[in-house]
C-alpha cells in the first residue's frame, strides 16, 4: 500500500446500539459496534479506497483489544493507534427516537482518548499527507483538547488541507460556552468546517442555508459543508477555495434503519472526493449517498460502504426532491 494522503485523528470508542427506540432507562438488550466520529471517518476513507493515517488511543483493555482489532480488519494502518495501560476505553450508549435519530450517553471520565498528546504526530507524517481531518469530542478534555489544538496548527504550516468536524456533544461540556470559545479558537486554522446547524448552534453560530454558511466562512474556513438531514446538503466556498464557491444536493428518499455514524459517513465521502480534485457539487452528492447508504444498515462503522455499494445506490435510488 501506499503511505496515505489523508491524516484522521480522534476518539476510537465502542457504542452500544439499543434494541428498541426509546430511552435508556426502558432499555434491557444493546449490541456493541465499534464507533467514534473520527474513527468513523478513517474506516470510510479506506472503504473508498482512500486508507488514511488514523491517530487515536485505546486502552489496554477488552474493548480496546477489539478496536484495534477492528482498525487493523478494515485495513488501516497501526503506526498511530496507541494504546493505553493506565486508562480505559471510552463507551457510549445510544438511544434512538422512532425517526432513528439518536442521542448519546458517555461514559468518557478521563478514559484512553482524553489522554492524547501534543507532539505525537511527527513532522514527517504531516509532509506526507495533504489533508488531516479532525474531530470535536477531544476538545472536551485535556490534554487531548492541546494535542487537537496543535495538531490542527503543524498542519497548516505543512499546508496541509485542514477538516474540522466540531461535532457538538452538549453533554461532554459542563461549560457550554467553552465549546464555543474553543471553536472560535480553532477556526482559523480550520480551511474545510462540516457541520449541522445543531452543531454551529452548540457553538453560538446561529443561521439558515447559504447565510449561515458563509457566516462560518467569515470566521476562518475557505470551505463549509452544512449537512441537513433529510433536506441534504449545502456548500459555500469563499475565493481562496481550490472548488466553485457554492453548491447544493438535495439528499437521497431512502427509508433509514440507523442514522448513527451517517454524519461521518458523509466527511468521509467528501474528503475522499474534494481530495481527489472533485468539485463541489459531485462532492456532495458522492458525499449524500455515501451517507445514505449508512442509514440502511444498523451501527456506524459496520454499515460503511464502499465505492461499489455507493455507485449502485446512486444509480437506483432517487433524489429526494424527485419523490
């Protein structure tokens, strides 16, 4: 294989799926998956064939076995998957409501992937890739929240292409302004933001549409990917993007089993196509139905296509605005 171009860093951790909608406490039976929104994103860059870097943490611990074990299945490489023996694995129970939209409890007090440090990612690695992505959840504590800060610096020097999913979790921040300090704080070293509006919300960024998008832009991206859930995706680009400065895709009807990991399954088809010189428009809708097809499965990394799966599901299912 050849060394990756695309460098993901971020929490590993296993979510325990419900075996029926509704709240924990009437819950009785969960199925384990392994998760993490970075994670996530570093297995369906290498279903797209794609296979990036992945730096996270596990613990030295059952689960951390199995998550290793699960990064090395789908072929990503270990250089940069640590592993702790003083901490555990992180865990996240989901609840979903009967629209398969889910919420998540964590069990995160300082476990393996808030224990990522500054420094661990070295110099020669950056100027191998062209693009390092990276997630919100480290910034929820330290010192994984310093290792994300200046990883996202060093790869701006390298000139790098830097993603940012801020993927808001309210309930990992007992100062909710702090999220949004620390996302003012990393934007300008961020040039590709995808995110939901909820997300933008969390972070006191409020807007609609093509207005709230370029109200990010403002703040330091050259790129910002809004997705919408059913109403698709949304993007704007100011002049200093190496794409066309708007576009938008309408999502795919498709009837969802499990819309976790769907956000992720979305970074990851539109890093793998804006990587690949695609342009906006063809990155979102690659980016859609990469997501999409994530919903027709259970779990988050176990429903994962690949880049045969995703052209089939385009060429047989509609547009949502064609319904």
């Amino acid at each position: 294989m050849d060394d990756p171009d695309v460098l993901v860093a971020g929490e590993t951790l296993i979510d325990f799926l419900p075996d029926r909608p509704g709240s924990l406490d009437a819950v009785e039976t969960f199925t384990r998956r392994p998760g993490g929104a970075p994670a996530n994103v570093a297995v369906g860059l290498a279903g797209l064939d794609a296979t990036p870097w992945f730096w996270t943490r596990v613990g030295s611990d059952p689960f951390g076995d199995l998550l290793a074990r699960t990064l090395s299945e789908h072929g990503l490489p270990d250089r940069f998957v640590e592993r702790d023996s003083e901490a555990k694995t992180t865990l996240a129970f989901v609840s979903h409501d009967e629209d398969a939209d889910r919420a998540f409890t964590f069990y995160r007090d300082a476990t393996a992937d808030t224990r990522m440090q500054p420094g661990r990612i070295d110099d020669e690695a950056l100027e191998s890739v062209s693009w390092v992505h990276l997630g919100g959840v480290t910034l929820a504590s330290e010192p994984a929240r310093e290792a994300t800060i200046e990883l996202a610096a060093r790869a701006g020097d390298h000139d790098c292409t830097v993603s940012f999913d801020p993927n808001a979790r309210p309930e990992l921040w007992t100062d909710r302004e702090e999220f949004g300090r620390l996302i003012d704080e990393l934007l300008p070293r961020v040039d590709v933001l995808k995110a939901t509006p909820e997300d933008l919300s969390e972070a006191g960024i409020d807007g609609r549409g093509t207005e709230l998008a370029r109200r990010v832009c403002g703040r330091g991206p050259h790129t910002t990917l809004l997705t919408l859930g059913r109403e698709g995706a949304i993007a704007v680009a100011t002049d200093e993007a190496p794409w066309t400065d708007e576009a938008a895709h309408p999502g795919y009807a498709v009837d969802p089993v499990d819309t976790t990991g769907a956000g992720d399954a979305f970074t990851a088809g539109a890093i793998a196509a804006l990587s690949e010189d695609e342009d906006l428009e063809e990155a979102l809708g690659f980016a859609n139905a990469v997501a999409a097809t994530t919903t027709t499965a259970e779990g988050a990394m176990t429903a994962l296509p690949d880049r045969a799966a995703v052209a089939r599901f385009r060429e047989r299912t509609p547009l949502a605005d064609d319904e």
